[in-house]
C-alpha cells in the first residue's frame, strides 16, 4: 500500500494497491478483494483486478492492482489491509490451491501503525493505541508484559516516605513519549509529575497517564490505594569481643549476633582471610583484624537499618628483621647481592623505594645511577607471625677515575752553525748546543 500516510482535509488522497503473485503452475484467479479496515467499525472494500489481459492461466507470476479515494470524512487511524486467497491455476487445467488471507505492507514504522496507512484529519490521526502497559501490583486486570524486567517486580510500600515511580511498574510502549501521574488527594501523594511522595496516612487516588499527541490519544489508568504508617528504621546495639590469640587456630567463637525484624540478622566478614561467620559462631583462621557488618534489609514493614561494624584482633607473634647494607657504593659495582634474615627463619623478600635510582630482583640489588637508594626488606607474616620489615639507605656514587699528572712541557734555545731553534725537549741534537 502507498503511502504510508495520508491527510482527508487535503483533497483525492489516493491510496494504491499492489499485489504480485507467484505460481509454478499458474494463477487462475483475475481479481481479488482488499479490505482495509482500522480494526473497529471503520473498514471499506477495494477491489483488485489482475493487469494482464486477457488472462494467460500460464503465466507464473500475475500483478493484481487497485485504487482507493479516500473521502474527506474518512475517520483518523492506521489502517491495515488484507487481500482475501488468490487461487493457483493446475496443471489439470482447473483450478488449484489458494494463498492463504494476504496482508499488505507499508512504509509506516510508528509504534502502533506498522504496515499500516496513516490516515490523519489536520495532521492528527488520533490512534487509539495501548501507549502503555500496568500496573504490576495489580493482577486482576491480567496484564501481559514483553519487558521481562516487570515479570517479578515488587509491590510498590504504601507508607509514609516512601516515593512511587510508575515507571517501576507500568511498561512504557511508546519510548518517545512521556510517562506521567497525577495526584488528586495532593494532601496524602503529592506528585511532581514524575513520581509520588508519600506524605499522609489515608487514601491516595493518582492517574498514570501520557498527553494526547499528534500520532496517539491520550491513555491513562487511575488507581486508588491506602497510604499508612511510616516503615520503622531497626537500630542495633553490638557486643564486643575481646582480643584473642592466634596460637591456637582456628577458633570458634559465639556471637554477638541480634535479631532483626526478619528474624536473625546474619553478619557480612569485611576479612574473610581473618574470620568469617558460621551459624551462631565466628570463626577465626588467621591473626590480624576481624570486621564485620551487621545491618538487615528493608521490607513492607521496616526500612533498611544503617550497617553496624564489629571489630576485634587476633594478635600475632612478633618477629625481628636483620638487615645490613653497605652506607655507599660505586656505581660501577653495577650489583649487590641482599641480605636480612628473620627471627622466625621464614623467607624475606626486598623491595626498592628509589626505582629511578635502584632496582631489585630477587636479593640482588641493581645500581641504576648516582643518588640515595632505599630499600626494604620484608616478612610478609603468616596467620601466627606479625610481618615486619627493615629499610636501609645505600648512597650511590659515581665511580672516581685517578688523576694521572702529564709532564710539564719544556722547551730550550739551541743553536747550529750559528743558527738559533727553539725545540721541546730536554737537551739540544747532537752538533748543537745551548747557552
């Protein structure tokens, strides 16, 4: 169908019919009819004749074309349209298999009238088309939605505070248009336009709606709901636990744990390595420091708490570092070789803080250019041993080359034959002399 789009205010609005048929055998069928229809009370008849003529049963491929005027009080809406079955020509010479109920495309891609022809009054077309889809809370109208994001959403809190957004729970079906709720109790849900707030105890009667357009009417769904009470904010008093050991791991230690208004408010371990719950106890692994959270999530009845830390040691047993360094060295060295050694025998690694001068592989220090070069030696520690380390500070110098004197220079008067020179040297040539 052309085109996609018409106005009835402009005069002879002529919409053309196209249909192309195809058969192996043939095509029988010399006209066809198209019925083009808006979906309600408002549909017209178009006959479709077959372009060759006289008719050749033979041919394999057969154009059927039609012309519709549309009259001036032709109602608004996207019309779509569909031929009825065009009959194949057998090969017994009679008629054979019909296409089944043939439907007509268009240019149109708006939501709502896809493949359909616009027929606008004024530039309006008036289209009576679901823009959007809900609520999720209220199964009695038996909504069907194609966003899975609102296939489990949760039932909106009808309290005091809270803020509803319809967005949350009415599928938008037209992305390009606007979303929007109104209040009419304003003195229990005041509404911005967007959202509603929450502010009294009694009944909240609100419309969800988006304006009428030049492509849509406007839809809208009212709801009538009871706003109460404010959601409680549960607070918690924690115990403490005191410092423990780490000789004896791992260990099993109770609580404290508190009940929230869902019941038993489980702890989060910040420190895994160090501790975690488990059940009614805390168990310890490491040394080092143990935090939880403690906080219980919101409900109909009850808001999010705040979360609450819990922290306590493990102490660990100390170790001493022996690291010693050379105060200076000549660049020229290029390497050294480290050295530190722990108290508790473990293994010690070492790390530069001066990576423009020096760096480290392993134990071996490399002299990089003239300047200060720390570093550091480290025991990581271990579920028992505290770590600890030792940093020394080793002055890069640039290597000094030894001053060698050159002799002096001298030079002397030497005369021959009468002849004065002046030479370098120490004595005059043989047959010369000197004063």
């Amino acid at each position: 169908m052309s085109p996609s789009s018409v106005d009835v205010i402009t005069l002879n609005n002529v919409v053309t019919f196209d249909l192309i048929v195809s058969s192996a055998t043939g095509i029988i069928s010399t006209q066809t009819l198209a019925t083009l229809t808006n979906g309600s009370n408002s549909a017209i008849a178009i006959p479709l004749i077959r372009t060759d003529s006289p008719a050749n049963n033979s041919l394999t491929t057969v154009e059927f074309k039609g012309k519709l005027v549309l009259p001036n009080n032709f109602i608004p809406g996207a019309y779509t349209a569909t031929a009825m079955p065009v009959v194949a020509y057998s090969s017994s010479g009679i008629a054979g298999y019909p296409t089944p109920i043939i439907s007509a495309t268009s240019d149109s891609k708006l939501i709502g009238a896809i493949n359909a022809i616009q027929v606008r009054s004024g530039g309006s077309l008036n289209l009576n088309y679901p823009t959007f889809v809900g609520p999720t809370f209220n199964t009695l109208k038996g909504v069907t939605f194609s966003d899975p994001k609102y296939f489990n959403v949760p039932a909106p809190i009808w309290k005091v505070g809270e803020i509803f957004t319809p967005s949350v729970y009415y599928q938008l079906n037209v992305p390009a248009l606007s979303m929007k709720v109104k209040s009419s109790t304003p003195t229990v849900c005041a509404s911005d336009g967007i959202s509603l707030r929450l502010i009294g105890v009694g009944p909240c009667s609100f419309t969800v709606f988006t304006d009428q357009t030049v492509d849509y009417q406007s839809q809208f769904d009212n709801q009538i709901v009871t706003v109460s009470e404010a959601r409680i904010k549960p607070s918690y008093t924690l115990g403490t636990i005191a410092t423990q050991s780490s000789s004896a791991l791992p260990l099993s230690i109770a609580g404290p744990f508190i009940n929230g208004p869902l019941g038993l408010v489980m702890p989060v371990s910040l420190t895994p390595s160090v501790c975690y719950p488990a059940g009614t106890y805390i168990t310890v692994i490491s040394g080092g420091t143990c935090t939880f959270n403690y906080s219980s999530p919101a409900s109909a009845n009850y808001q999010a708490s705040d979360v609450f830390p819990l922290t306590f040691e493990i102490t660990r047993a100390a170790q001493n570092l022996s690291f010693v360094a050379p105060a200076s060295v000549e660049r020229s060295i290029k390497a050294l070789t480290l050295t530190a050694t722990a108290s508790s025998n473990a293994p010690v690694t070492f790390q530069t803080n001066s990576p423009a001068i020096c760096s480290v592989t392993g134990n071996s220090l490399y002299l990089l250019t003239a300047g200060t070069c720390q570093v550091t030696a480290l025991q990581a520690g271990s579920t028992t041993l505290s770590p600890t380390s030792s940093s020394q500070s080793i002055v890069v110098r640039d290597s000094i080359v030894p001053y060698v004197k050159k002799p002096a220079i001298k030079r002397i008067r030497c005369a021959r034959k009468g002849v004065w020179k002046t030479i370098v040297g120490t004595k005059c040539p043989v047959g010369s002399y000197t004063k």
